[in-house]
C-alpha cells in the first residue's frame, strides 16, 4: 500500500513539502547510541535471553 510518491518521483519535494510539521523540541531517549549501537544491543540481548532460556530448560 503506497501513501505517497516514491524517493525517485519528481513530484516527491512537492509531496514532502505537505507533510512537513513544525517541532517544538525533539526527544532523544539514548542521545549517545547510534542506531548500529541499538541494533546490536538487541542481538545481544536476544543472544543473550536465548542462552537463559536454554540453560533453564
């Protein structure tokens, strides 16, 4: 289901430009994780789960 002009249309700036909202602030749960820092964390943690899961059963 597309909603809106694919990245290569040349009509995606005019499109864009009517979705823009104005933001007073922006919030940053972990301001100093990169998204690789946060998608590693959580193949960690399922490694991780996985390995407690096992060694319980």
């Amino acid at each position: 289901m597309r909603v809106g002009p694919g990245a290569t249309s040349p009509n995606i700036v005019d499109w864009l430009a009517t979705k823009i909202v104005e933001a007073d602030m922006w919030y940053a749960s972990n301001p100093t994780m990169t998204v690789e820092d946060t998608a590693k964390a959580q193949k960690v943690t399922q490694a991780f789960n996985a390995l407690l899961d096992t060694a319980s059963s």
